[in-house]
C-alpha cells in the first residue's frame, strides 16, 4: 500500500515510464525509486489518488495500514518451496 504505486503494484513514475534515457545511470534510477518509496510524492499526477488522500490526511493511520499490508502480503511471499 504505496501512494506511487498501484493495487497491481507497478510502480508510478514518469521517469521509470516515459522519461527515461539511455545516459541515465542505474545509481540515478534506483535513487529515484528509493526516494519516491521513502517519500511519497502525493501532489504527483502519478499517485494513486485515494491513498494520496489517505496519506496526506491521517499519515499515522495510513503508516499503520502499510504495515499491516506489508505483514499480511509481503510475508505470504517468503515460503519458496
């Protein structure tokens, strides 16, 4: 549950998507995923706007929220067998 990226949980940038050049570096991209994740941008056209509004209004509970969605999702994930 990220404000940049979707419910299908691609990530929503124009610079990952359309902005890209072949002169950027792998450092400069990464840092730009790395940010965004660390810092929703919010005010982007490139958000997704129920849970902008949900970040901007009650961070603590949409904070709260995310790690859940982390345990319950990200956790079912670990077991490679």
């Amino acid at each position: 549950m990220h404000p940049n990226v979707d419910e299908c949980g691609v990530f929503m940038s124009n610079l990952v998507k359309t902005e890209w050049t072949p002169t950027m570096s792998i450092k400069f991209l990464l840092e730009h995923i790395w940010t965004l994740l660390a810092i929703p941008d919010v005010y982007s056209t490139e958000c997704d706007l129920t849970r902008a509004h949900s970040y901007k209004t009650d961070t603590e509970r949409f904070n709260q929220l995310a790690r859940e969605y982390s345990v319950k999702y990200a956790a079912a994930y670990t077991d490679f067998d």
